[in-house]
C-alpha cells in the first residue's frame, strides 16, 4: 500500500496525516493508554506540549 499522496510528500506529511490530531489533555491520555509503551514522564511531556497549545 502506498501512503503517499504524490512523489513529493514527504515521510512527514504523511505521518502527519495518519496520525489522529490531539486537542485535550484527556485525548492524550486516552491515546497513551491505548499505546502503553512510553514511560510516565514521557507521557507528562507530551500532555505538557498539548496544554501549551
């Protein structure tokens, strides 16, 4: 399967794309939750840079 839209879309873009976009806090949470695998304080630098913005 080919993710690219065209030749030129970089890895980046397309990361961007397939990646749900996170507006809260809780979103984040929930999304950790599912994935498990980072540590807490990875997981509190994430929720951090999703308040901020």
């Amino acid at each position: 399967m080919n993710w690219k839209k065209s030749d030129d879309e970089s890895l980046s873009s397309v990361i961007l794309r397939a990646i749900p976009k996170i507006r809260t806090p809780e979103e984040l949470d929930e999304l950790l939750s599912r994935i498990g695998s980072l540590s807490d304080e990875d997981a509190d630098i994430m929720t951090k840079a999703v308040e901020e913005e």
